[in-house]
C-alpha cells in the first residue's frame, strides 16, 4: 500500500486544539447513540413482543435522512455549521433525557419511544452534513486523510464498545442507559460549544430546486468525485454479507449467539485497528489505485467468507474485509471534502448521506432477496463477484481516478453556471 511515514510533530493532529475537540465531541455522541440503540430496542420489543417493531426504529430514522438531506445540506452552506451541529445535539439530548424522565418514571409506551427516536434522526439528518464540513476547516489539507482516519476510530470504538455497555447498564433498567447516553450527548454539546471554528461568512442564498440540487449537480461535473461516491453507492449495494451472518453462524459455521457476536464484531475490530493505523501515516501517492485495490480486497474477503466453513476463517476475512473497507472510506471521504469548495461541502455531505443511506438498507435487503432465492452462500458470492466487477468497471469509466496520484489537487475552474447556484 503506498502509505509513507509516521508524522513529525509538525503535523500531529495533538497541535490542532479545534480538531481534539471536535474528535472528544464526536467520541462522545458515538457512545451515546450505539448504548441508546440497544436500549430503544430491547425496550421496545420488551413492550410488544413484536419483531415488525424493531424495524419501526430503523424507518423512523431512515426517512428522515433521506427526505431532509438536501435540505439540511443547504443549510450547512448557509449558516454556521458549528452551531447547525450544536443546536442538533441540544435537540437529541431533550429526546434523549425525555426518554430517561419516561422510564424512570414507568410512563413509556412504544408510541412515545417511536416519536423520540423520529425526533432524534430528524436532529441527526440536520446535524450530518454541517458536521462532516467542518472537518477541513479544523486541520490543514496535507493531514485531512489522517484526521479523519482518526475520527473514524472513535466511531468503529463506540460500534464495538457501546453496545456492550449499554446491555450492561440495561441490567440496571432502561432509564439508567438513557441517563448516561444523555450525560455523553451534554459532554458533546459542551466541547461542541466552546470549539473555535472559523468559516467564511456564506453567501445567503433562497431554497429553491436548483440550490437544493446544487450539490447533485456540482457532483455530476467532477469525474473524480462522482466516481468515488458511486462506487461507494455499488460496493456497498453488492457487498451486503454482513447482513446475512445468522444465516452464516447458524447454519454454515454451526455456532451459537457467542459465535455470531465474534462475527459481527470481527469487522469494527479490522475497521477499528486500520483506522488507527492510517491515522498516524500520511498518504503520499497512487491514491486512486490504493483505494481501488482497497475496494477490490473488499470485494475478495466477502468471497472468502462466503466459501469459509470454520469460524476462524470467517472472522479472519471478516476482520479483512472492515479493514479494506476503511482504507477505501478513508480515501473515499478526503477526496471528496479536499475537491469541494467550502461553500459546497454541506450540500455534498448531503447527496453522500443520501447515498450512504440508501446503499446501506438496500444492500441489506438486495442481500437478503437473493438469499432467499439462492441460498445465503450464493448471494454473497455473487455480491463478492459484482464487486469486483464493479472495480473493473469503474477503473475503466473514471481513468482520471485511476491514475489520480494525490488527494489534494490544485483547485478546479467551476463549471459554467455553478458559481450562480
């Protein structure tokens, strides 16, 4: 992998106070929210013993971020993202301390959590894009990729941790979970309030159609950026398995609830240790070509999963596979935000999330469709396959990408009619 040196302290991410922040600030809510999600959940099937229940809480936040991403894009061009961000996460700390005031006082109903969790993935559809924004704005170009390599690891932590800690802390009762979630959500905002950020003051603009789509638009005449977020959009479309893995452990891998845990945590833990990793190494050259051969071994870990019949090679491909992934997310998420002016960067998170959103539940259910046509093992070969295929495909369609060398580039000339949008 063409990835040079360890940093200097010149470029350590420690010297930029705004960015620790931001990192403790995001650390924080990503605790919160993974312990509040095993709450809501074993809550709400404890209430109705009713499995269509738990996909409710999944479609009460899905929606939203779907219907207000555009929107909520063009609000983070608009206006100051730190305190988009802030005013975000006072709205789901009151969601969230409702919550605790709900269970503490044995006044919960399944209703009353829905229209909470809908509260919150409507702060949440508000909050992404102006968050992801800010990021440049807090450290130099040169060490974006490892800074946000950096902030992926505290989000690949809480994924590992949070959840544990919130089952643990269930034992003590709901309210006791929801409690702590919102103390993390208070420490967030408080970091989050006092973080010094500076933005140039954006051009007001009315919502219209063609601000609102400005972001689609900009995205559809830059190759490069077009080209890593639809392949994003595919990989994840076609490489589903995780998806499928109580079908794996149950019936290919014949092991327990121990076993499926192993499996699901196999790829935060890769994830996790490659992010820490690239966060203190600085890429130097062949990006494109690194984040194409990082998709394409996703891409082959998924089909070694899929033909693997003992535990230890599952959770080895498994562990692979998150890793691949977070090389390519890595460079995936720099490139965009270092190719996109300031002044557009809200409204193309937006289209990201749509993307990432959307991929990500109908990867789900495109995986478990051809499951049930063809069997779990099948499926997942074939998503293994369109991977790859899709990585041929897209090196052949976006060869600027291919040989792109570098994340940062010099700043490109707009296309005719963007600067008016």
């Amino acid at each position: 992998m063409p990835l040079s040196h360890a940093p200097t302290n010149s470029d350590s991410l420690l010297h930029h106070r705004a960015y620790v922040a931001f990192w403790f600030a995001r650390s924080a809510s990503s605790f919160g929210f993974q312990m509040l999600s095993v709450a809501v959940g074993w809550q709400i099937y404890a209430i109705t013993g009713r499995a269509l229940d738990l996909g409710l809480i999944g479609l009460v936040q899905f929606v939203p971020s779907v219907l207000l991403a555009l929107p909520a894009g063009h609000i983070a061009d608009q206006f100051d993202r730190r305190r988009i961000v802030l005013l975000g996460q006072i709205v789901e700390w009151i969601a969230i301390v409702t919550l605790a005031a709900m269970a503490l006082t044995h006044h919960i109903h399944e209703m009353g959590i829905l229209a909470l969790v809908c509260v919150i993935g409507i702060a949440k559809a508000f909050e992404f894009p102006a968050l992801q924004s800010m990021l440049p704005a807090l450290v130099p170009p040169a060490i974006l990729p490892r800074a946000m390599a950096m902030s992926a690891s505290a989000g690949q932590a809480a994924t590992i941790i949070g959840p544990a800690l919130g089952g643990l802390l269930y034992i003590a009762g709901p309210g006791v979970v929801y409690t702590v979630s919102g103390v993390l959500y208070l420490i967030a905002a408080t970091l989050m309030s006092r973080l010094r950020y500076e933005q140039a003051p954006p051009r007001r603009e009315p919502a219209t159609l063609k601000t609102l789509f400005a972001g689609v638009h900009f995205i559809r005449h830059r190759p490069d950026v077009f080209g890593v977020i639809s392949l994003d959009l595919f990989a994840v479309l076609l490489g589903g398995a995780t998806a499928l893995l109580p079908i794996f452990a149950k019936d290919i891998l014949h092991t327990g609830p121990w076993g499926l845990g192993l499996l699901r945590a196999a790829p935060a833990v890769g994830a996790l240790l490659m992010s820490l990793w690239l966060a203190h190494h600085t890429m130097q050259r062949r990006v494109g070509m690194t984040m194409f051969v990082a998709v394409a071994g996703f891409g082959v870990a998924t089909l070694v999963f899929a033909l693997s019949t003992t535990l230890w090679l599952s959770m080895l491909a498994l562990f692979a596979l998150g890793a691949f992934d977070m090389v390519s997310m890595v460079i995936r998420g720099a490139l965009v935000q270092l190719d996109t002016p300031d002044d557009m960067r809200g409204r193309v998170s937006a289209v990201n999330a749509i993307f990432i959103n959307t991929s990500n539940q109908l990867g789900e259910f495109e995986s478990g469709l051809l499951a049930a046509w063809l069997g779990a093992v099948s499926a997942t070969v074939l998503g293994g396959i369109g991977t790859l295929v899709v990585v041929g495909m897209w090196m052949a369609m976006f060869p600027g990408l291919r040989r792109r060398q570098r994340l940062q580039t010099e700043p490109e000339t707009a296309p005719q009619g963007t600067e008016t949008l």
